[in-house]
C-alpha cells in the first residue's frame, strides 16, 4: 500500500509523528523497535517510547529481517532505522520496499549530521 520515511535529526520528535501517522491509518500497529538499552540513557529513551504508544500495538524487536516484521493487512512502524543498518545485516532495504507494495510501512531515520531541538 505504502511507504512512508519520517526523517529529522536526534530527538526530533521524528517517533511522535511517525506514531500519530500510525495511529490515523486506523489499522492494526505492529511497532518494530530496533534500540537496544546498552546504557542508562538508551534504556530512559526506550522506556518513553513505550509508555507513549498505545498498549494494544504489538511491539517487536528488530532481528535481521525488517521485511519479516512487516504486519500482513496492517501498519507496521520501525523505529529507527539508522540503529538497523549500524550493524551488518544478511538482507537490506529491498524486501522492505517490496512488503510495503502491500501493506503500511512506516520508517523512522536519523538524519545524519542534523540535531533536534
């Protein structure tokens, strides 16, 4: 159906707008997160994330496969994608694009360089 990339810099409000544009496709959410709490700061960020977004989305980790996660006949929202391809994956963007043909995708990414508020 689509897909939709939200970019901006660190701290953007980038996961707000991509959850209200979410949350409007009155479709089932599946959040896709791809942060992992390695330090205190990582972990506060991870932590309202979560208890912003409603609690009946499903919520998954990331894993290899981003194309995987993609929800059938709903939205899936993956949060961020910078975090994703920091670390070298098996597949890259191309499955992705190609499960968006079908459903609603929704991506989060860092601007490289750009600073938020």
């Amino acid at each position: 159906m689509s897909l939709t990339v939200v970019i901006g810099g660190t701290r953007s409000g980038k996961s707000v707008h991509a959850e209200r544009l979410a949350l409007a496709t009155g479709l089932p959410v599946r959040y896709v997160a791809t942060a992992i709490d390695a330090d205190g700061s990582m972990a506060d960020r991870i932590a309202t994330h979560v208890a912003r977004r409603p609690t009946y989305w499903e919520s998954v980790d990331a894993g290899d496969s981003l194309a995987d996660s993609v929800l059938a006949g709903g939205c899936t929202l993956i949060d961020g994608l910078g975090v994703w391809l920091a670390t070298p994956r098996p597949e890259w963007i191309g499955p992705l694009i190609a499960a968006a043909a079908h459903d609603q995708v929704i991506v989060v990414a860092e601007e490289a360089g750009l600073e938020g508020p």
